[in-house]
C-alpha cells in the first residue's frame, strides 16, 4: 500500500480525501508576424554562419528545460487554502512580530 502525506502540511492522508494539484512552468512566446522581408532570406545560410561563429568563438549553450511539471498532494484543508490563494500572495504579504 502507498503511504500518502500532505506535502503542505505533512499530515497523513490514510481515511481522508487526498487532492492531487499538478503545475506545468512553460516560458510562452508569442507568434512572431510575417513580413516579405522574411521569405526573401535564406534562413539556413543565417543559422550556418551562426553555428560557425558560435563553434569558433567556443561558445557553450546553456540549455534550460522547456517546461517544467510539478504534482503535490494535498490534504483538504491545504487544497482548499490553495483554492483561495494558488500563488501564495496572502503568505507573502503576512508580517509576523515576535510576542517580546
């Protein structure tokens, strides 16, 4: 049997509803438009001489992922502060003084 825990809280979910929230992180570009411009270019030859430069100048791509997937689960409490608060703006904002 697969032992499941709030990943919030840290509660057991044996008995409970537990709720499964999955977050995919993507950078977004917008569609760039077309001009005439862009067809009259040789598009490979540009990439080539790009490749070239970047092999003679040692340049190293630094690769980053495309997207990233994230998946919690949650006991019902935390689910639901999550429902209100999904970013964690409230937290961020909360100041919290010491009692001395």
């Amino acid at each position: 049997m697969t032992h499941y825990s709030c990943d919030l809280c840290a509660k057991e979910l044996t008995g409970e509803p537990r709720y499964v929230v999955k977050i995919e992180a993507f950078a977004d570009q917008d569609p760039a438009e077309l001009t005439e411009g862009d067809f009259d270019d040789d598009h490979m030859e540009v990439v080539s001489q790009m490749i070239q430069e970047m092999e003679e100048n040692e340049v190293e791509l630094e690769l980053t992922p495309a997207s990233k997937q994230f998946r919690y689960d949650l006991c019902g409490d935390c689910h639901r502060r999550f429902l209100r608060d999904p970013l964690g703006r409230e937290r961020a904002h909360k100041v919290v003084y010491s009692p001395n």
